[in-house]
C-alpha cells in the first residue's frame, strides 16, 4: 500500500484529491466566518473588542484539546471513517451554535463554536496527513496548494454569505441601537441574532450529509505508516524527531498571523474608523490575496523552486508587508494587511509536509501535534485585542507579527532539517 499510496500515477490519485478538496472547501467555508462572525457577535451580544474576540479563543483552541484524541479516534476508525464523523461533529456544533445565538446566551455560542472546531480538529488530524503522502512528499506543498485553493475559495464566499444572510444594514442597525429606548433596543437585537439560526440550520444539514457521503465515497485508505516511512531510521519515539516539535511552534505562529491577517483585518480597519459596512468584507481581501499566492504556489513548487525556500521567500515578504502596513493609513495600511495573505497562502501547504516528513507509523501522532499548533490561531489574536486596549493598534498589529514571521523564516532556512544526520 505503501508504494501505492507514493507511487500512484496520477489520474488514480484524482478522485481522491477532489474529494479532499471538498472537505478543504468547508474547511474554509466554516472556518473563514470567524472574521465577520466578530462583529455579529459584538453587536448581538453587546460585547467589547477582547470579549468578542472570544470567537476565535474558543473556535482554535477546541483543536488544542482535540487533537491528540482525534488521533486515537482515526487510529480506531481510519482516516475515512473519521473524517465522516468531523462533519457529523461539526453539523451538532452548527446547531449548537445557532439555537444560543437566537437565545443570545454567550456562553453557549462559544461552546458550539468550539464543537465545531472540534469536529474540524478531526477532520484536519486526517485530511493534512491524508494528502502529503498521497503522492511523493517532496511535491506535497503541491497538492496542499490545490486543497487551499479550494479552502480559499470557499473563505472567499463565506463573509459575502454571512452579510448577505446576517450582517446587512449593520452600519444602519447599530445607529438604530444606540438611538433606541431599552425595550426597542432588545427587541432590535433579538432580531438581529435570530438572522443567523436559519444559515447555521442549513450548514447543520449540509455537513451530516456530507458525512453520509463521505463514508460511501470511493475515498481509500492510504496507510501512512509505510507511505511516510523514509528516513524513519528505525526511531521509535516523537523526541527524536526535533524538525517536528520546531514545525509545531512554526505552525503555532503561522495560524496566529494568518488569523490576524484573514480575521482581525476587520478591527484592525475599524481602528482607522472606517465603516462597518465596508470592514466586514475585508477578509475576503485577504482570502483573495491568499489565492493567488495558492495559483502562484501550485505552478512553481516543486517544478522552479522547493516548497522550503518559497517558505523562506514567503516569510520574508510576511515582514515586509506588515511593516508597510504600520507606515501606511487607512485603506493603505489595510491593503498591505491583506496582502500579507498573499505572503501566507503557501507557509502551511509547506510547513505541514516539511514537519511530518519521515515520521512513518508516528505520523498519525505527529500530524495531531501540528494540528495542536493551530491554537496559535486563539492566542496570538486575543494577544493583540488586549494589547491595542493599552497601546496604538498599529504598533501592537506590527510588533506581533514581525517576530511570528522571523521564527517562520528559521525554520524554513534551517529550523525543518536540524536533525539531518541525526541518524
């Protein structure tokens, strides 16, 4: 199964890929509302900056505590299986997530926002893995750049959705809010949180009958344990293996600037006091941003360059343009932030095979810890709300995300092979 899974021509490996890509696409989808999501919840719960910023709190750190355990579920179920049962997850955390949100009880949002995670945890743990060794490691940034394709597009389209569906007239609505007596002002709100049921209703349904899908698709196992199995060396235990612990502090810090980039765009222009109507669509910029660096990616690696120095290549453009952002204003400095989706489109699609190379039966275990990293996405964003309560939100945005991107450049320059010849 081994050579199968490495060798394969490639037609065998298209099913499969589509398949995948469906998944990366709600992956996205789901995923990229926290951006506009922020500012539903500031209004409809009446939240502050930091408290709003909760979302993503207890959306990314869901993968923190889960991960670990979707690696034994995936042991005991295999990858298919698994990534059937995140959709199943992530439909009840959708219900969840609506039902308290038309109740406009806080407390409960968060915790279906973090079952939803949660069930992305699972899916995650087995899709990333699932599709570096589907084919030769070394061109795996290669397929992960179409899954984020995939997974862009569909982050492209959800905060359009959610404005559509959730945030239309939210300019207006707040106005109205302020302006209202007491009793008005409930009613006014109660009728704003009770937008969002019907969509996440609907999101519910979508992914459980994805997940019957997915369990009767022709998707095959692919067994990593031999697939991934180079330059394994006979070591029996994760210590041995530091390119790994450094790619999970990498991913840490690349999910904390690519939230701050995609999410907290959105704050980061209210900051300049640009309108609402128009902040709750900058995540799109930067999704926007992000495709193009995965069209970008997809030609080059590995046919012109390797998957570590576009890294390198990435990372450095990730300082740049954040420190462009801190010399600019207004539309300006946003324009620089959402490029720094351009600059972050490939660092995952490189880090995860980069981390995860060579790891062989251990792979399953060391993708988990990767997929852990991904709390970085809940921390570093919390970190610049509290900070830009105390200091000018620029120099917070920039002091954040420029040493998040050095650390990245290290480990793409040398930090992904420091144990080379350790055996």
């Amino acid at each position: 199964m081994a050579a199968t899974a490495a060798n394969t021509s490639v037609p065998s490996r298209h099913a499969p890929m589509l398949i995948i890509g469906l998944l990366f696409f709600i992956f996205g989808f789901v995923t990229w509302m926290n951006g506009p999501l922020i500012q539903f919840v500031e209004l409809a719960f009446e939240l502050d900056t930091v408290n709003a910023f909760l979302v993503l709190m207890a959306f990314y750190l869901s993968y923190f505590f889960l991960a670990l355990p979707s690696a034994a579920i995936l042991r005991r179920t295999g990858m298919k299986r698994g990534m059937a049962i995140g959709l199943f997850v992530m439909a009840l955390g959708a219900l969840a997530f609506g039902q308290f949100a038309v109740q406009r009880w806080y407390p409960g949002a968060l915790g279906g926002l973090f079952v939803i995670g949660a069930g992305l945890a699972l899916l995650q743990t087995a899709a990333n893995p699932y599709i570096s060794i589907l084919g030769p490691i070394e061109s795996a940034a290669q397929r992960i750049a179409f899954m984020g394709i995939c997974n862009k597009v569909a982050g492209i389209l959800a905060p359009f959705a959610l404005g559509v569906f959730v945030l239309h007239g939210l300019g207006d609505l707040k106005a109205q809010v302020q302006a209202a007596d007491p009793a008005t002002r409930s009613a006014l709100l109660d009728a704003f949180a009770a937008r969002v049921h019907l969509p996440y209703l609907g999101m519910a349904v979508v992914l459980a009958a994805l997940g019957v899908w997915i369990v009767h698709s022709p998707l095959p196992e692919v067994r990593s344990s031999e697939a991934n199995a180079a330059g394994a060396g006979g070591r029996d235990s994760l210590r041995a293996y530091p390119h790994l612990w450094l790619g999970v502090l990498c991913l840490f810090v690349y999910v904390g600037v690519e939230v701050m980039a995609g999410d907290a765009i959105g704050t980061y222009g209210r900051g300049f006091g640009l309108p609402p109507d128009s902040t709750k669509l900058f995540t799109s910029f930067t999704l926007f941003a992000m495709l193009v660096g995965y069209v970008c990616g997809l030609i080059l690696i590995p046919r012109f360059v390797s998957q570590q120095r576009y890294l390198a290549i990435s990372a450095m453009l990730g300082v740049a343009f954040a420190l462009c952002a801190y010399a600019t204003s207004g539309y300006v400095s946003v324009g620089f932030v959402a490029a720094l989706g351009f600059a972050n489109a490939m660092m995952w699609p490189a880090i995860f095979p980069l981390a995860i190379k060579g790891l062989g039966r251990l792979t399953e275990i060391g993708s988990a810890l990767l997929i852990m990293g991904i709390a970085g996405g809940a921390l570093i964003p919390q970190a610049f709300a509290i900070l830009r309560e105390h200091h000018d939100f620029q120099a917070a945005f920039v002091a954040i995300m420029v040493p998040c991107y050095l650390y990245i450049l290290y480990y793409a320059m040398r930090g992904h092979r420091v144990d080379l010849g350790a055996h």
